[in-house]
C-alpha cells in the first residue's frame, strides 16, 4: 500500500483577509501555487489562541488538556 504526499504547511501571524491566496491584498505566489494543488481551509477554529499548545494538538491529534501542552514552549514564568 503506498502512502499519499502529504504537505502541511503552517504559518504564524497571517490573517486571511490580507492573503492574496484568499483574495487579499498582499501578494503571496508561492502560497497560491501549494494552494492550488491542494486544499485550503475558510471555517477552521483551532484549540487554543497560542501557538505550541496549536501545534501540539496537530502533531497528536488530542487537544492540549490532553496532551499536557497547555502553553508556549520556553516560557520562563510557566513550569516546564
């Protein structure tokens, strides 16, 4: 059984509206064509407004009460 090409791309600090993948204004041509040869989200949510606790509920697919990332890795007034 062979496995699909699977490309996740994940950025920080966009906002839809201003992409020119989403029809905004700024210019994005590489987004554009990895977006044209997969697929795009326009109703998402994530689980949390911050990035590692978001990204480790990507990676393990459990949310992060679950899987114990419940803030930004690295943070100095959050016990590790």
């Amino acid at each position: 059984m062979t496995r699909p090409n699977v490309l996740l791309v994940v950025c920080d600090q966009l906002a839809r509206h201003v992409l020119g993948t989403y029809g905004g204004p700024v210019p994005t041509p590489n987004l554009d064509r990895i977006a044209a040869g997969g697929t795009t989200f326009t109703d998402a949510t994530c689980p949390t407004p911050v990035c590692s606790p978001s990204r480790g509920a990507m990676a393990t697919g459990r949310y992060p009460h679950a899987n114990g990332i419940r803030s930004n890795v690295g943070r100095s007034d959050v016990p590790a």
